[in-house]
C-alpha cells in the first residue's frame, strides 16, 4: 500500500499545465455553459464504480488522500493554520492515527453538510464520498458545525453574521469540493444551500462566491495528492481540482487557471456584443438582452456593468436587473470574454429609467377558494400562492429544518416538513421587501370570516416587520395585522376576523420587510382561512420544550409529535450534525389539545443505555411541568401528553412500540476487558469481524452464542462488523 500511495503521489506531481489526463479522453472540452457542465456530471457519476463505507472506508481514504506532503506521518487539517501556538484546536496537522473522538482527535468533516444537503447526506452513499471528506480537529468541526460558507479573511473561523469562513489556504479547496458534490448530486447539494453570495445569472443555483475563490485560491499539492488516490479509491476525478478553469466556462466569473492550457495560444477576443436591449422594466427591475458574440474558440460568458461598474457575470445573452430605485436612471453596457480570459469591448450602453409608480406586480386572482376551511402549510410547494413580480427586492424560500443562519429562524416547521421564510442575510438587508401573496378567497356567500396563521420572528430587537394586508381590486391594499422585532424562538399564532370583508372577493399578501440585521429571518407556516368564524385551532397555545441528550449516535435519533387525529404537527431528526453525547433543546407552540410524542432509533437501540446516556424531557415551558421523559428503548418509544385544559383517556391510545424489523446485532459488554458477546436480532446466522483503526482485519468468525475472546488485542478503539449474507452492521468498542 505504502509502494501504491507513493506512486499515485509521484504520479499526480506529473499533471501540469498543459498535460490533459486520459480521464477526459471521451469528453468535448470544447464545450462551455450547461453543455460542459451536463457533459462533466455525466462523467464523474458514471465512473464513479465504488462507494466508501463510511466506516472504516473513510477513515482508510483519508489516511491517504490528505498525508502531509512534507511529513508523511501526519495529515492536514481542513481550516487548520498553526501547529504552534499552543492550541490544539488550531493544528494544521495531526499524527495520522490520532482520529477519533476525542478532543484532541481529528475526525470526518463533510464539507457540505449533511444536514444542508436535501436529503440529508447520511454517512453511506454521498455521505461517504471522499471528494466531500477531510480530516478536521474535532473541536473545530464542531465549530463549524452546518455553519454556511461566507466571505472572509485570514485564518478559519465564524464570521460576524454566525458563517464560515474556511481560511485563505482552504477557500479554493472548499469551492472546488462544492462545485464538485453539484454536478455528481445535482439538486441534493445546491452551491445557494451552502454558501453566501448572489447568484450566477443563467445558473441561480451557483453563487458568485465559490467561482471567485476557486479564481483566487489555486489547487494545492495536497489536492493534486488527493484526486488521483481517491480516483483509485472512487474510480472518479474532481474535474474541477484537474482543471478550475472548467468553472469560468461554465459559469462565468472571474478567469481561473488554465491547468489544461487549451486556451494559452488563444489571443483573440470575442465580438463585442450587440443590439443591447432592456424590457420589462419596472419600479425596481428591468430585463437585459444582447445578440450572442462570437469567438475563435468559444464564448464562455459575458460581463454586465451598471454605470460604469461591474454588477455580475452570466453564461447567458440575459440578465435580471433587480435592486432599482424608482424613478432612477442607469446606465448599462455588456461585455463577452472566452476561456483564455479575452474579454471584448463594451457593447453600446443604453440608459434604463425605473417606473415611478409603486404598483403591485399582482393581477387579482391567480386562483380563487371557493371551499372552506382553507389550509395551506406550504409542504415544499406555495400551492396557491405565488411570489410578487415586482414592488419587492427577494422572494420569500420555501425551507425545511432550520434556517442556514445562527440565532434567528425556526429549527423545523410548524406544520408538516415545510414552511416559508424571509431569508435576510448578504444582500437581503437592510430594509429589504419581499411579498407573497394568496390566491382570491370567494367570501360573497359568508357572513362570518376568520384567517390564522402561524408565525416565527426570532433574532434582533432589529429584525424588521412582517404584515398582512387585504385587498379587493389587487391594487389598493390595507393592513389587517403586523408586528416587528424579535418575538422569541417559537411558533406564534395569529388569528384575524374578516367579517367586514364577507360578501366580497379578497386577496391577503404578506409583507416583509428586512430590519438592519442578517439575524432577521421571518417565517410562516400553517395558514388557514374559515367561513365558521374559527379556524380550528383553539384560542390557546402552550409553548414546549423537548430536551434531547443523545447518546454516542445522534445520526440515528428522530422525533415527531401527532395530535388527537394522528396528524404530524412536528417532527426533528435525524441529527447526524449534532455531536456525540450533546444535547438539543427544541422550542413548539401547541394548540390547546392531546398529543403523542414518539421518539424514534434507527437502530432499535434506543438513546440510552448501550452506546452513551442518552434521555429526553419534554416540558411545559411556563410551569416547568415535564409532561413525558424517557431515554431507554427499542425502536421508538411513545407517549401521550396533554396541554391547556385539554384531558383524555389514554387507556386504549397509547401507541405500542414498534420492534425492530432491520437486521441489527448488540454486544456486550463495552469496554471490553477479555471477551465479547454478540447477539444478533431478526437473523439466526452471521459472521463476524473485527477491525482496527486503519482497517486491518484483526479477527473473523461465526457469530456465535460463546464469548469472543479478545484477551491479546492491545488497547484501543476498534469495530465489529456483522454479515448474515445480504446486509453489514458495523459498531465501535474500546477494549481497554
């Protein structure tokens, strides 16, 4: 192995510029924008003939992918700076056997987040894709935790708006591992989940930020080390990390490097572009388009300026102006550029003037209701509700789990999976609009109305203001409700009587608009709209609190609450970004009612006891009360609770654990002196394993009902990894 990885490290030395690897052989380098993109996602995932296990695959990846170049004894850690100042946190490397979970450790950083990922990445699958993993101290990947990436300088840290910044020696690592989980996952890792910046215009799901680092920070040794092993590990290449200059021809941006060198005789600039038009302006927006340039080569995208200064980039003969003034003139010119960096002449500038009235942006009735109660929880989709086209500054986002900021936004929805949200970070603030508004509620037949919804305005006392307005012509709209500031780290109801609009047709918008702070972000979520004069949900509401202590797996750990009709009105989970034995508070308002909680293992293991002392509570938060508690149980365990006046009879309610039905084994004891004993659940046969840090396979058998004795095996953590013929179980022990 030792010969291999000194091989593949020599080997990855020879790529310079100019030499194009045999990887590429089948693909068209001529190509540029969604093509070169399309072409690349194509081939990373289909040579992609191997997946990692996350344990102890990744482990073994990583003790080769990111060996220190200068000492191959250690490897370097991600947002790590200095070996000599004392604090461990800060090692830019560690000893290569020093992984684990201690506090001096290094362990497995996802670099995009499991938990921002959409599905949640996991640990097998993407979760364990080593072109996502590095080696990272313990405690400063817990401080990064889901944190997004955001623009900084200097050393690794968080940001002054709660982000992360991954250090000047790590940026252009970071963008070249995004730009790499987007075309092999697609839409499960989006660089705008990830990052903080304004998008590319032509590819919104693409932030300026990540192609400005990959042009500012050049491929390292370590990653040049890094792409050959892991395609011997993977079978796939970080096309991006062979050549960054496939960013600028896709989307644009700043000009990387030509590690290729296709481009270094290219000396010809493209066309300048022509017949530069605007339409569809409006009091805040206006639509560019160009004829397309032409080049020798090949036009990789063009620069768009606003009065003289550069405003973005796009791949596109297009562009969507936003953030006008009304009644403001500006000025606009375009120009086109190709992969060697050739930029052309400016286009003829023309001069746009934003409308001076205010207008809507709105026709009256997208759709109308015309049965009631209406209920709407957004369960990623808006339904019947759609976006302002104008007169605002952003859309409202459709989310869920938390929000990407720290210290503002709701952790999970009110209502199902999903709510929606005002994002207000870099460029969402200060004093920023955004309106979204419902379709026409057919009221003419009514005499009684009432709207509630549920709100969440947690972060600053300068958070800005959220309002809803009613109108019956689509123009002229009136407040009906608003509040502003910091409201709490929970749910909120709000109920609204719309008797003196029965016998009309009306519209309700929400209106948004943004404080002086990025700690701003407004939500909403279960929206109901009723002709009996309620709208079901009761007057009153409690607030909760559901503590979880987790045990040593929190990536196994879910949750949910369902009311007397057996709906889901939470839910939370799993926490793979959550460290091992922390715990999680989590704040809901409920309506005044009977409910159940379930707490949930994958495993069938519960939280407590096997693996770590894990526990829940959850409270009432004004009394204190603990309504139901547990920690120790199979698969799930449920438990019926009430709040406000509300009282039943649980006597035939309570729901029976489920018992697992996954192949599993437990073992015992653990930490294991002389002997272990595995029982295996819901198969009779299987072998064993048991493995090492590195992945030395220590000793094999049948899973039998006699200890294994381990007397001779020097102390340390290893695994025991458990087959019955179909399926692989793998735990870690100590034996001391």
């Amino acid at each position: 192995m030792k010969k291999l990885l000194l091989l593949l490290v020599m080997g990855c030395t020879l790529i310079s510029f100019g030499q194009i690897p045999s990887y590429y052989n089948d693909v068209n380098l001529s190509l540029s924008g969604q093509s070169l993109k399309s072409e690349l996602a194509t081939k990373v995932t289909n040579t992609q003939t191997n997946i990692l296990s996350y344990t102890p695959g990744v482990w073994d990846a990583l003790k080769q992918t990111d060996l220190d170049p200068t000492n191959s004894s250690r490897v370097v850690l991600i947002y790590g700076f200095s070996d000599t100042d004392g604090n461990s946190t800060t090692d830019r490397t560690r000893g290569i056997n020093n992984n684990g979970g201690g506090s001096t450790d290094w362990n497995r950083e996802h670099t995009y987040p499991k938990s921002l990922a959409n599905p949640n990445l996991g640990t097998t699958g993407a979760g364990a894709d080593a072109h996502n993993l590095r080696p990272s101290d313990v405690q400063r990947n817990s401080s990064r935790g889901s944190r997004k990436f955001a623009d900084g300088s200097g050393n690794s840290g968080t940001t002054s708006q709660g982000h992360w910044y991954p250090g000047d020696e790590f940026k252009g690592d970071v963008a070249r591992m995004m730009m790499f989980m987007y075309i092999r996952y697609g839409n499960r890792c989006l660089p705008s989940n990830v990052g903080i910046g304004a998008s590319v215009s032509g590819d919104t799901n693409m932030i300026q930020l990540f192609l400005e680092w990959n042009a500012d920070d050049p491929v390292s040794q370590l990653e040049l080390q890094r792409n050959p092993i892991i395609e011997n590990l993977q079978g796939n290449r970080n096309p991006f990390i062979d050549n960054p200059a496939f960013a600028t021809q896709i989307w644009g941006g700043p000009q990387a490097e030509d590690r290729f060198g296709t481009a270094g005789s290219d000396t010809q600039a493209p066309s300048i572009p022509s017949a530069l038009v605007a339409s569809n302006t409006t009091t805040t927006s206006t639509q560019l388009s160009w004829n397309t340039s032409t080049d020798n080569i090949g036009v990789t995208g063009y620069d768009v300026y606003r009065n003289g200064s550069f405003l973005n980039s796009t791949t596109t003969t297009n562009y969507p102006v936003t953030g006008l003034s009304a009644a403001t003139t500006y000025s606009f010119s375009v120009r086109a550029k190709d992969a060697a960096g050739n930029v052309s002449a400016f286009s003829s500038s023309i001069n746009v003037t934003a409308e001076n009235t205010s207008g809507g942006g709105n026709t009256l009735c997208n759709s109308t209701i015309t049965s009631f109660p209406y209920t709407e929880s957004f369960e990623n989709t808006l339904g019947a509700w759609k976006q302002a086209t104008s007169g605002d500054d952003f859309n409202w986002a459709i989310r869920s789990g938390s929000t990407p900021s720290s210290n503002t936004g709701p952790s999970s929805a009110n209502a199902g999976s999903y709510y929606i949200y005002m994002e207000s970070s870099t460029p969402n603030y200060s004093n920023k609009r955004a309106i979204v508004y419902s379709p026409c509620y057919d009221i003419t037949n009514a005499s009684l109305a009432t709207f509630s919804f549920k709100y969440h305005m947690y972060g600053t006392s300068a958070m800005g203001s959220l309002t809803l307005e009613a109108s019956l012509d689509g123009t002229t709209w009136t407040s009906i409700w608003s509040t502003s500031g910091n409201q709490g780290n929970s749910w909120k109801t709000a109920t609204i009587d719309l008797a003196s609009y029965a016998g009309e047709k009306v519209q309700l918008r929400f209106n948004g608009i943004t404080g002086t702070t990025w700690q701003g972000d407004m939500a909403v979520d279960a929206v109901n709209f009723s002709t009996s004069g309620n709208t079901g949900g009761g007057s009153t509401t409690t607030d909760v609190n559901l503590r979880i202590t987790f045990d040593n797996y929190p990536e196994e750990t879910s949750w949910e609450i369902r009311n007397n009709n057996n709906q889901v009105v939470y839910s939370g989970g799993t926490y793979g970004a959550q460290a091992d034995g922390s715990t999680l508070n989590i704040l809901r308002t409920l309506d005044t009612g009977c409910y159940t909680l379930i707490v949930k293992d994958v495993y069938g293991d519960g939280i407590c006891c096997n693996y770590g002392n894990g526990s829940y509570a959850l409270t009432d938060s004004s009394s204190g009360t603990i309504l139901v508690s547990g920690g120790s149980f199979g698969t799930q365990d449920s438990n019926n609770f009430c709040v406000g006046s509300a009282s039943r009879n649980f006597s035939e309610t309570t729901v029976k654990e489920m018992k697992p039905t996954v192949f599993n084994f437990r073992f015992y004891p653990n930490p294991v002196i002389g002997e272990v004993i595995i029982q295996l659940e819901n198969t009779e046969k299987a072998d064993y394993k048991i493995i090492n840090q590195i992945g030395q396979v220590i000793k094999v058998g049948k899973v039998i009902k006699e200890p294994i004795k381990l007397n001779g095996l020097p102390s340390g953590m290893y695994f025991i990894s458990v087959n019955d013929g179909k399926r692989t179980v793998s735990k870690k022990f100590v034996k001391k």
